[in-house]
C-alpha cells in the first residue's frame, strides 16, 4: 500500500478504499494473466492499474470533457507497458485429460 501512496502524492483515499483497490485489481490482474500468484512484475502491474483506478474515481463511464475551451479526454485502455507485463505473464490454462484422471 505504501507504493501506491507514494505514486498518488496529494490524492486523499482512504486506506480502507485504497486496500480495496488493490485487491480488485490484484484479483482481476490474476484472473487476467491465469497465475496463482504476483510475481514482481506483476506487483509493478498492480500498482500502476491501482493509480489509474484511483485517479479515475469519480469519472466513471466518462470518455471526455470540456468546460470553457479546455478539453479533458481519460484513457480507455490499459498502457502499453503494463499491457506487455501482463502479456509476458499470461500464463495456459491447465486442462487435464479425462482419461488419465480415471484410474
């Protein structure tokens, strides 16, 4: 929790809010990729999807905005470099065969 504390500088979250954020995303990260576990690249993962998610909040669903001329758009996909942590740690699925499994 400290790392992403650190990458939010002046952001004001709950710890509560923030534990829950890593969480999810933890949880979709592993889900994602199919491993049992984070490895260190993918806690790097984690965090930078938990600042995104952070720094989303309140704007969910919004694809742009403007307000006097000045023109906000938010980010819709995952960045390039953690998209390519996630690829490079996506792991098969594991089937077993049916007829080795009766004994």
């Amino acid at each position: 929790m400290n790392r992403l504390k650190n990458r939010l500088d002046e952001v004001e979250v709950s710890e509560i809010k923030l534990q829950a954020i890593i969480d999810d995303v933890t949880l979709e990260v592993l889900a994602d990729t199919n491993q049992p576990e984070l490895n260190a690249q993918l806690e790097s993962a984690v965090i930078s999807l938990s600042v995104i998610v952070v720094n989303r909040l309140g704007t969910e669903g919004l694809a742009s905005e403007g307000y006097s001329g000045v023109s906000t758009s938010y980010l819709d996909d995952v960045p390039p470099r953690v998209a390519s942590i996630l690829n490079a740690n996506r792991r098969l699925g594991v089937w077993e065969d049916e007829d080795e499994s009766i004994t």
